[in-house]
C-alpha cells in the first residue's frame, strides 16, 4: 500500500528472525558463516526440486490433489536433505574439536552445538521468508494491494507474512530438536520434526479451499507454537541435565 | 587423558571464550562490505529506474564494453549473442592493454605518476560519475537542495576521499567506507549496459581474471611477484578488511589499546613474508606469545595472504604505502612485550590478517547483483548467496594456496549459473506455488 505498510510486512515476516539475529548470531562470525551456508543449502535443494518438477508446472487447476503431491514430496525430500545437513553438522563438530584441541582451547559446549543448531534452523528460515514472501512483496511498497479469489477477507500480502512467519519459527526450532533428537538418538524428537513440518504444510493446502485462509493461518500458528514449546522443553531439559552432571563432578 | 573440556563450575558458559567466538572473523570482514555494496547497489538501481527508464529507450551510453556493438531490442537472439561477445572481447582487450601499461610503468618505477593518476580516477569517479548519481537522486525523490550547496558537498565528499584512498593516517574505517562508495558508483554505472552484453561481459572478465592472475605471464601475477620483490605495497586500488578496532565482546578490555594498534601492525610485515615461508614471522611473535608452536599453528590456519585480483580499467592504480609506514609496526610492537595477556595475544593474532580483495570485484560482483535486480528479487536473493559462497570457496582456498588468487571466477561462475536457474526453473515453482498460499 505504501512504504509502511511494506515495511510492516516484512517485519511481520522478519522480525523474530532478525531480532535473533541481531541478538544471538551478529556476535559471533562463525555462526554468520553457518547461517549463510545452511540458506544456500536450501536454495540448492528448492532448485533440485523445482527442476524435478519443471515438466509438471504450471499446475493449471486449483484442485488440491497436485499441490498435496507437490507439499509431500518436497516435504520429504527437505527432511532427507536435513539428515545429509546432520552429517555435515557432525563432520564440522569433529574438525572444530579438532581445531581447538590443537590450539588448546575448550572444545565445544553443549550450548555452542545448540547455537550451530539454531543458525542452522534460521538460516532455513530466512530462505524460506525471503523465497517465498519477500520477492513477493514488492507491489507492496507502491499505492494499492492485492486480494487472492480464494481469501478475499485478508490482503494476500499479510497471509503471505503470517504464513511465512510461521515458517520461519518452525524451521528454526525444528532445526534444534532435530540435531537434539540425532545427537541423543531419541525416536521421538526425531519423528517430531517431519511430522510437524509435514502437518504445517498440509495445512497450508487449507488455503486452497474458498474462505479456507481464515482457518489455516490460525492452525498454523497453532503448530508453529507447539515447535516452539516443544524445543522450549527440550533444550530446558537437556541444558538442566547438563549442568547436574556438570556439577556433580 | 580427557581433554580440558569442563570449565569450573563457579563460571558460567558465558564468559568462557568458546572456540566458536571469535572463528572466521577475517571472513566476515571481507563478506559485510561485500554484501553493504551490493545492498547500495540494489537499492539505487531499483529506485532509479522504476518510472522513468522503462519508458524512454534512450541509447545505452557509449562505452568501452559497447564499442563493437550496441544491442537493440529488435534484434534476433543469435545476432544479440555475437554482438555480445565481440563486445566482451574488445572490453577485455582493452582491459589486458591497460593492465600491461600498468605493469611496464610499475616496472620502470613510475610509481609516482601511478598515484597521481591513480587519484584523477578517483576525483573524477566520485565527483562527476557520483555527482550524476546524486543528481538523478535528487530529482528523483524531489529533495530541495539547491545547485550550489550540493555542489561544495560533493567536491568536499570527492576530495575527502581522495585524501583518504592513499594516506596511511587516515582511519581505516573512513578508507574503507570510501573504497566501497567508489565501487558503488562504478557498478551503477555499468550496470545500465545493456542485458546480453553484461552477462556475456561478466564471463569473459572471469575468464580473464582466471588467466591473469594463474598464468605463468599473466600481466597481475607479474604484478604481485614485482611488488613482492620490491617489499612494497600492491599500486592498485584494494580494499583491506582490517578489523577498525577490537569490537570482540569475549576480549577483555585491557587488550583494547594494544588491539588498536594491531590494525596498523599487521599490515606491512605480512608483505614482507608473502612469498617466504613464516619462518620470520615466527621468530618476531615467539618472543610475544606464550606457546609458539600453537602460534604457529594458528597462524597457518589464518594466514591469508592478500588476495590481489583484476581491476577495473580506469582504477588499476599505484596504492602509495612508502616506508615510513613500515617502522610503525617495529614502534607499536615495544607496546605488546608490556601485555602479558596471552589471551589477548591470542585474540590480537587471530585478527591481526586482513584480507584485501580487489576493487574490481566488488564492482562486477555488485553488477551481477544488479543485473539480477533488475529482472526479480528472487534472482538477486539467489545471486547473492551464490556470490557470497563463491567469495567463501575462493577464502578457504586461499587459507589452503597460499599465494595471491582471482576473486572472480567462482563467484561469477556460481552467480550466473545461480540466476539462470532461478529464472528458469526455480521462478515458476515458488511464485506459483505461493500465489495460492500454498507453502512448505
């Protein structure tokens, strides 16, 4: 609508990701660099998928069956790449060790594997803000907005916020209990995260349906809260047991 | 043995320096001014020519890339491409011409006229192609500043930066700020080259910078190796990512004053031991450092050299770092014996290595950027992370080489490789798949 209003979308969309940002990940260079690597990580893998389905698109009629095809095999396509991300994750870890062993500094905390893990989520997440809402928000600055046929309640630029602020909170925190649940070898944080990605992105299917916006957007949120308490307890928990087993020495 | 990874129990993690604290700090500094000129970029390109130059298809500016050619919508694709590339090939001629002429008067020590020319080129940038910028600008958003007032403004902003592109007394953060605006400026300029021409441009400058810098004749190899032998500092226009002050939060405080000296300490002695090995850095930092061999070892993993890298053919100039600068460092130096903090020794030599790249590529890199911009967002997004990854690939191979590398072929190869893709593949999956709200 104006330039405000374009701010605020994107800070609708930013601003947990940019205040993390700015508090957490600003202060330390490396986990700059593992932010920049785990966005183009992403990238890389939403290129492989849109080439696997260049043949197939556009997808010409609003029906949910394509799209439900679509969200389940770029769901779990992400999730196996996430897998691929741990490996690496694991490789880096030990070189670090390595490095700080040869320079004798202490190696890695537990709260430096949770930080490597949280970069690594919200890198993630910013790409997939900035994919699939920012480059989509520049009518936005100028003079007038925009309805969709199938949401005519709520500009399409604020469901395209709201959405992709959900996102950024579930890829982020799924990145945590991801690398947790890998790390400790727990079954159940490890089946949370492709289930819960996979239920948000159901869910959006819901805005295909008329008037279907108004209820998946507040599912959405709904599921990105339920990330956030769910790695809220987790990393309560394992940062506790830490500290018992460190003072019990 | 277990290794020493349980601090006492008294401190808390936060105030234990971790080894992921102060890691890669060289590469960031190198990566934000990058990313601060493809930002300016993008954003006065995109607000530039949103009404105005979509409707008049006014002639693009007679350059030296558009010689040969000058592309025209009406032409076929295939006439386009051929006209591109003689574009290219004359563009790089020129530019290998200069380059040569550059390196035979580098050569017969004309290094003053060098610096003379060196500061015409940059007066001339940032007071004529800059005072254009600022006029368009101005129109543009209808800011009331008069002719006279913007005029004693900008001759002031273009000769401050002329005293501070060659000084060694002015603050680094002022050289650098310049540095980059004189980059903004020329990718602006290039970017209003037409489509074809540009990216067809871009290769054949990644190509050329591949071969000037690897090859045995390459016109910059010889440079450095000249410069080398010499002991003196590159005559070329580069921006040195020197950390401004010691703004590490982990440091303790009372490294502050000897970290500020750093920034001028680091700077000429790294030269001196460009192409011998750090037998003699060893020896000046035994003395100051409690354990050489960890010193040692952590010089190599963060000893970068400078990586010197093409330039632009207007800006390949004499950087006048003269000898006085060179007995600074030996006059700080009397300040560390003092510090027997070896923790902030440690962290003094962790940052002690700038790196330098080029002027040149920020400049194309920002031009690619720009390029990008004016088709979609979503391309710039993914060229600047395939810039910015290209910039890290081409960091850890210089931690790894040793020796001076080109700074644009990965980056511009990851670049192109990266919007085409996004164009054509990426583009209609993600905005079709968002414009129905439907989101992974």
């Amino acid at each position: 609508m104006t330039v405000a209003a374009g701010v605020g979308y994107v800070l609708i969309a930013l601003g947990p990701a940019l205040s993390l940002l700015a508090s957490v990940i600003a202060k330390k260079p490396f986990l700059i660099l593992t932010l920049l690597s785990s966005t183009l990580f992403w990238l890389i893998s939403l290129i492989i998928l849109a080439g696997a389905w260049r043949a197939f698109l556009p997808v010409k009629s609003t029906e949910l069956w394509p799209y439900s095809i679509l969200i389940l095999t770029s769901v779990g396509f992400q999730e196996g790449i996430r897998i691929g991300f741990w490996r690496l994750f694991k490789k880096m870890e030990d070189m670090l060790n390595a490095f700080a062993d040869r320079v004798s500094k202490p190696r890695l905390f537990l709260t430096d594997k949770m930080l490597l893990a949280l970069a690594g989520g919200l890198g993630h997440g910013l790409a997939h803000a900035v994919f699939f809402c920012l480059s989509l928000l520049t009518p936005a600055f100028g003079p007038a907005t925009f309805y969709v046929d199938k949401c005519p309640s709520i500009p399409f630029f604020l469901i395209s916020a709201i959405i992709a602020l959900g996102f950024v909170i579930i890829h982020t925190f799924s990145m945590v209990i991801a690398f947790n649940g890998y790390t400790e070898g727990k079954r159940k944080d490890q089946i949370f995260v492709p289930f819960a990605h996979l239920i948000a992105a159901l869910i959006t299917l819901i805005n295909l349906v008329p008037g279907g916006c108004n209820i998946g957007l507040p599912l959405l949120c709904i599921m990105a809260g339920t990330t956030l308490y769910y790695s809220w307890q987790l990393v309560w928990r394992r940062l506790t047991e830490h500290q018992t087993t460190r003072s019990s020495d | 043995m277990p290794p020493p990874d349980d601090p006492p129990s008294t401190t808390t993690a936060a105030t234990k320096t971790s080894i992921i604290d102060s890691l890669g700090v060289e590469i960031v500094g190198v990566m934000s001014p990058v990313s601060i000129c493809m930002l300016l970029v993008v954003l006065i390109l995109t607000s530039l020519s949103s009404p105005s130059t979509t409707s008049s298809t006014s002639p693009p500016p007679v350059t030296a890339a558009t010689l040969i050619y000058v592309e025209s919508d009406s032409d076929s694709p295939s006439h386009k491409l051929l006209g591109a590339v003689l574009d290219a090939a004359a563009f790089v001629a020129l530019i290998a011409a200069a380059t040569f002429v550059l390196v035979l008067l580098y050569y017969y020590n004309f290094t003053s006229f060098l610096k003379n020319y060196l500061r015409f080129s940059v007066f001339f940038v940032l007071f004529s192609m800059g005072g254009s910028i600022m006029a368009s600008l101005l129109q543009h958003f209808s800011i009331p500043l008069d002719a006279p007032t913007s005029f004693i403004l900008l001759f002031n902003f273009a000769i401050l930066g002329v005293l501070s592109v060659f000084s060694p007394a002015v603050p680094i953060l002022l050289r650098q700020s310049y540095m980059v605006s004189v980059a903004v400026i020329v990718a602006v300029w290039f970017a209003r080259l037409p489509e074809w021409t540009t990216w067809v441009l871009l290769i054949a400058l990644a190509l050329y910078d591949l071969a000037a810098v690897l090859c045995p004749h390459g016109p910059l190899r010889i440079l450095v190796e000249l410069a080398s032998s010499r002991d003196e500092e590159l005559p070329a226009l580069v921006y040195e990512a020197r950390p401004a002050d010691s703004s590490h939060p982990v440091s303790p405080p009372a490294s502050t004053p000897v970290a500020s000296l750093g920034s001028v300490e680091m700077q000429p002695v790294s030269e001196a031991s460009n192409s011998n090995s750090s037998s003699v850095d060893e020896e000046e930092r035994s003395p100051l450092v409690s354990s050489p061999p960890v010193v040692r070892e952590n010089l190599s993993n963060f000893n970068h050299e400078q990586v010197r890298e093409s330039n632009n053919s207007n800006h390949a100039v004499v950087e006048m770092e003269t000898g006085e600068s060179e007995t600074l460092p030996l006059v700080e130096r009397e300040g560390f014996r003092s510090s027997s903090n070896s923790d902030s020794e440690f962290e003094m030599f962790d940052s002690t290595r700038g790196i330098r790249l080029g002027l040149g590529d920020f400049v194309f890199y920002s031009v690619l950027v720009g390029r990008a911009a004016m088709y979609d967002l979503m391309t710039v997004y993914a060229c600047y992370l395939a810039i910015i990854s290209g910039l890290g690939c081409t960091l850890i191979l210089l931690s790894v080489f040793r020796h001076a590398l080109p700074a644009l072929p990965i980056s511009i190869t990851l670049g192109v490789i990266f919007y085409f893709l996004t164009r054509l593949l990426m583009e209609p999956f993600v905005v079709g798949a968002s414009t129905n709200l439907v989101m992974f």
